[in-house]
C-alpha cells in the first residue's frame, strides 16, 4: 500500500472510530502532539479552537462524541498531495441532548507526519451547529 492508500486508510479508520463513539481509536490516528481545529467564532459557538495532544483530544473527541452522534458519513471528494488530504463530507449528525439530527456538509484538512494525523482542521457551518443545539 503507497503513502496515499495509507493516509485514506487511517481517515476511513478515524471516521469510523468517531461514528463509532471509539474515543481511543480516534485519539490513537493522531500524532502524540496532534492538533485538531475546529473552525469558527468562539463567541458564536464555544465548541471552536484547537486541540493539541493526546490527552486533551481525549477529552474534546469525548465531549464531541458525546454531544453529538455521527449518524452516517458519505464522503463527496479526497484530494491528496504529498502528507495532505482534502475531505469534503456530507454527514447527518444527532445532537445527543435533544435528539434532533440535522445534515451538514464538512471539509476537513489533514497533514500526516510519522504515518499519523499531525493537523486535523475541519470546516463545518458553526451557525447551523448552533441553531441546532440552541
């Protein structure tokens, strides 16, 4: 399997861990000093910033799995150029507390390093999150 293979395959591995609610299966596809952003106003929407570690993204990954349930997944595009990958996602997620669900469509930027996940930068529409939990 070539570098591009593998890098896809550790994604399908990391989005499956997170539909999944597998905490530690998701953590383990990052870098021990892994970052993961989520992108958007802090004010509009606390859930945005980053992440950096192992232990801290076993606490935000719990949280967001906790809050909210990735119902299915079908990913639209993947561009890949050396350790980078494009993901653009259409998901339905749940929002746990309420039970209401909603479909929204997602970009997330890798960079791997060491075969692991070294950056994770996700786009999402933090406005419709917003409504949707409000």
């Amino acid at each position: 399997m070539g570098q591009r293979e593998e890098m896809l395959a550790l994604i399908r591995t990391a989005y499956a861990a997170r539909r999944d609610g597998d905490v530690e299966s998701l953590v383990a596809a990052f870098h021990p000093e892994g970052v993961f952003t989520l992108t958007g106003d802090k004010s509009a929407l606390a859930l945005t910033g980053s992440m950096e570690g192992h232990p801290t993204l076993r606490a935000a990954f719990g949280q967001f799995i906790a809050d909210f349930g990735f119902e299915s997944r079908e990913i639209l595009a993947e561009l890949v150029d050396r350790d980078r990958v494009a993901v653009h996602s259409r998901v339905v997620v749940r929002y746990n507390p309420s039970g209401k669900t909603f479909s929204t469509e997602i970009l997330d930027l890798f960079r791997f390093q060491d075969g692991k996940i070294a950056e994770l930068i996700e786009f999402a529409d933090t406005a419709q999150i917003k409504a949707a939990i409000s």
